[in-house]
C-alpha cells in the first residue's frame, strides 16, 4: 500500500520549505539564512502548520470511527456476525452471507462508479484506487489463491472473517475476544517469517492488474453491469430464500426499526458498500480490516526490535495509512454493541468452540496477509476496484471455506 503518511509528510516538508524561501527572498542579503524577524515568522507558520496538520488527522480518524460504527451496526442488523450463519453459509443452508456480500459488491462499485465521473471526487477515487493496487503489485496467483483458501478455512472453523471478529465481541458472542487474539498470533506469525513464506512464492508477472486496463475500457463501463449482474443474483437468492425465513430467532414485533433483531441482508450489505465513500474521502483509500492486526501487533514491539525482526510489520507500526483502519475496525465493536443493546439481542448468537475460534483466527489473518487481502480487502474494495487477483481470492476464500464444511461435516462436527 502506497504511504499515505510519506506522501502527506512530503507535502508539509514542501509548504515549510516553501514558507521559508517566500520569507527569505524578500531580503536579497540574506542569502538564505533567515533573520531574527525572519525566523519569529518561520516558527509561527511551522506552528500553524502542524496545528492545522494535527486537525487534518483528527478529521480523518473521526471520519473513520463513525464509519466503523455504522459497518458495526450494519452487520449486527445483517446478522452475518453470527459464527453459525457463516459456517451454514458454507454449505449453502443459509444464504444471508452471500446475499449481504454482494449486495456490498454491488453498492461499492456503484459509488466507485458515480466518483469516477464526478469532477470533484474523481481525483480522490483515482488516488484510493492507486494506494489499493499498490498493496497487491507484488501479489501472484499462488499467494492469492492459496492465502484466499486459508482465509476460507478459517472463516469456516471460527465463523467470522477479520473484518466482523470485532463485531462479535461488541455483540457479545461467546468466544470472540479468542477469535481476536488468533487473529493477532496470525499477523504476528505471518509478520515473523513473511520473508521466507514468500521466498517460495511465485513472483508476480503481471502487466495489468485490473480489468479496466486488460480490455481497455472506461471504468464506469465494466463496474455497472458487473454491478447489475450482482443485484440480479441478489434478488433471485432472496425469492427464493427470504431473508425472514432464514433468521435463527423470529423478530421482536411492535418495535421501532433501531430495536428489531435483524434488517434485510441486502439492504445492510448496500450500508456497508456505501461507506467507501467517507473512507476514500476522509484517507484517500478502500475498505479493509486485515492489515489494522498487523498495526496492533507491531505496537507491541520497539521501533529498533521491529525492524531487525520483522521489516513487515514495520511498514504497519504507524501513520495514517495504516492507523485509520485500526480506528474502523475497533469502532465497529461500539457499533455491533449499539445495536445488540437496542434490540436486547446482546450474547444470543450461538458460538463456535474456543479452539475452533483460535485456530480460525489465525489462519484467517495469515491468509489474508499471504493473500494481500480480506473479505473487505479483496471482496468489496477488491472485486470493486476490478482487480484481476481478487477474483482469484474470493472464489479461493469460499472454496476453502466449503471444503472445510464438508470435511468437518462428515466428521460431525457441523452439528
């Protein structure tokens, strides 16, 4: 991922610097060496710059934050938190996973569609796309496909994905908090030896890397009717399996809309899309959740440690490119609570068994990091970004996802 911090460094250095020749030229005997008044002036921009820099970021991570509670709330709403109806997702007993991601699809490359044409936010499109291409340039088909297909296995064994384990534990399901702390030995295990597990993975050797570019069409062009195509699948699961029918507790009636149990997958999977509008505003980058266990992990050491024992998560320990998602996901925690409390559903979910959920955790996150992606990463900024390598992880994730539900089916342990 390109460093947005680098770059927003980059420019303060530049207005400084360029301050500081406007304030020295004015005396041709300066030779550039400022003088007393000079430099009083100097330091009053320097201060006024940080403190106007300080409020950018301030901005920035609020904007993320409220983003992340509204993705909380959604997908409590949604019910996709709940560890069972993932793992019946993967056998294709329960079809509200499926319905709510492509719904988020579908909503993500609407929006991405309508800021591609849009004078004012095409420049902020153009720019959050780039930053998403750059985290995956070195990415091949066997390190997609193979770290999808681990994510999938995990998502099956603990019932969730990096980006709702947080929402589990805002909702209160049993077993979360050891889904997260998987989630953080698998950033850390992939973080420690990321130099030789990709020693031996296939160099990348792309020439294009979205699909845009490969058939050399406007944007706009593929992502609506891709988009379209979505919504039709959408609309033919949901006649054919209602979203009331497949609710694991019957709604509560005569509540208002903020205290019912549940709100249409489709319609909180289009909620979630929409939110890469504020973060591609507020960052200048895609939905993710993956790389914010990397950052949490990396704090845990010193800068000198991180960097002589794993430069990976080095790249992780600070700046707003890496900072902001951490404030999205663990908002969404205060999200799922907000709604879990408002419709007194708080610890109903059925959980997964501790070791499932710790195995699960791990492999989830070192998955997603082999892969450069997650089900938000590589599924809705991915597929809606039209990059070529995520729509090789996805059907890698549910693959993997589904072989597993079948291997623990015939084992019983799907049960």
């Amino acid at each position: 991922m390109a460093n947005m911090t680098t770059r927003a460094r980059s420019t303060d250095k530049s207005s400084d610097q360029h301050m500081y020749s406007r304030v020295t030229s004015e005396d041709p005997n300066s030779n550039g060496v400022p003088s007393v008044l000079e430099s009083d002036v100097l330091d009053e921009a320097l201060i006024i710059n940080k403190q106007t820099t300080w409020w950018r970021k301030s901005a920035q991570l609020l904007v993320c934050a409220l983003a992340g509670i509204v993705f909380g709330f959604a997908m409590e709403k949604g019910r996709v938190f709940e560890p069972w109806l993932i793992r019946q997702q993967m056998q294709f007993k329960k079809f509200v996973m499926m319905k709510m991601f492509l719904s988020a699809v579908a909503s993500s490359l609407i929006c991405f569609s309508v800021m591609s044409i849009i004078p004012v936010f095409k420049m902020s499109f153009q720019t959050a796309s780039r930053n998403y291409l750059s985290g995956v340039f070195s990415k091949s088909i066997t390190d997609t496909g193979l770290g999808g297909a681990l994510l999938g296995v995990g998502m099956t064994l603990s019932g969730g994905c990096p980006g709702n384990v947080l929402i589990q534990v805002g909702s209160g399901v049993n077993n979360a908090g050891t889904t997260f702390i998987g989630c953080l030995v698998g950033a850390l295990i992939f973080g420690l030896f990321e130099s030789s597990i990709m020693s031996y993975m296939t160099p990348a050797n792309f020439k294009t890397y979205t699909l845009e570019k490969y058939f050399n069409m406007k944007y706009i062009k593929i992502a609506l009717p891709l988009a379209a195509m979505l919504m039709t699948i959408v609309a033919l699961v949901e006649y054919c399996f209602p979203w009331t029918s497949e609710l694991t507790s019957p709604q509560t009636p005569g509540v208002t809309i903020l205290h019912l149990r549940a709100w249409p997958s489709y319609l909180c999977g289009a909620l979630v899309g929409l939110l890469q509008i504020p973060i591609i505003l507020a960052v200048e980058d895609t939905l993710g959740g993956s790389s914010s266990y990397c950052t949490m992990v990396s704090q845990a050491f010193s800068h000198d440690g991180l960097s002589r024992w794993s430069p990976y998560l080095a790249k992780f320990s600070s700046g707003m490119d890496n900072w902001w998602q951490v404030f999205y996901v663990t908002s969404a925690i205060l999200g799922g609570f907000i709604s879990a409390y408002l419709s007194d559903t708080l610890g109903s979910a059925e959980s997964v068994s501790a070791v499932d959920a710790f195995v699960g955790g791990i492999l989830m996150v070192f998955g997603a990091r082999l892969a450069g992606g997650c089900t938000s990463g590589h599924g809705l900024s991915g597929l809606g970004t039209l990059n070529f390598l995520s729509f090789v992880a996805v059907p890698a994730m549910f693959a993997g996802g589904m072989a597993t539900a079948a291997i623990m089916d015939v084992f019983g342990y799907m049960q």
